[in-house]
C-alpha cells in the first residue's frame, strides 16, 4: 500500500465524522433527559437568525439541590420563546453546565444529512481508489 492509500482510508474514515458527532450528541441529550433533573429557566434574550427563520435563545436557571446558576442556549424556530418565558431545562446535577431541552438533537433529518455526506465522501474516496489502482492518477 502506498501513502495515497492510507490518505484514501483517512479520507473515507473522515466523512463518517459529522454522522459520529450527531449521534454522540444525540445519546449525550438523551443521557440528561433520563438521568438529569429538570428545572424552570427563564429565557433572557431572543436573536431573530434571518437567513434560517430561526431564533437563539438563551436562557439561565438554578439547580435544584445547590442553587448553581448556570446558563444555556437553543436554537428555535422563530417566534416561539420571549424574554422572560419559562422553560423546562434538564440538567446533569454533577454538572450542570451539561443541560439541554426536550427535542435537541432528536430531528432525523440530522441523521439522514449525516449518512449522506458519509456515504458520498465514501463514494469520492472510492472512485478516486478506482483511479489509483488503474493508474489513471
């Protein structure tokens, strides 16, 4: 095997990156929603993102048992959430700054847009393999 080959394998096992970080994401949420505590936070700015239609929204709260303020952040469709709402945040209570809301992560669009861009890029780093072998690179 040559040093272009291992380039290939490296090429091919980087295009399964993105869909590695959803899915990492995605049990992360899943792991605070079933094994974290949920409190009331309160939305302290809203940021119209114009080109998504979407809003920013970031909120802080307290935990439960100590009272440690700690802050966090969404991405929403707009209009959703005003300054001053009330929102139910789960929280890791060995760590709270590891929070999150019911519904991040969970859109399976994300997962479907992570096995494309896995596959194409298995399917570039194939085809360019194919040019190696036959000599045409």
């Amino acid at each position: 095997m040559t040093g272009i080959h291992f380039v290939l394998i490296g090429l091919a096992l980087f295009g399964f990156l993105p869909l590695i970080i959803i899915l990492f994401k995605r049990r992360r949420v899943r792991k605070i929603i079933t094994e974290g505590m949920t409190v009331k936070a309160t939305v302290t700015s809203v940021y119209f993102m114009r080109r998504s239609a979407t809003d920013v929204v970031n909120y802080s709260a307290q935990t439960v048992n100590t009272g440690e303020h700690f802050r966090g952040r969404l991405t929403i469709k707009h209009g959703v959430y005003n300054v001053g709402d009330k929102i139910d945040v789960y929280y890791l209570p060995t760590n709270p700054k590891r929070n999150t809301v019911k519904g991040a992560w969970e859109s399976p669009a994300m997962v479907v847009f992570g096995i494309i861009i896995a596959l194409f890029v298995l399917f570039a780093a194939w085809k360019i393999w194919e040019m190696v072998n036959s000599g045409e690179m």
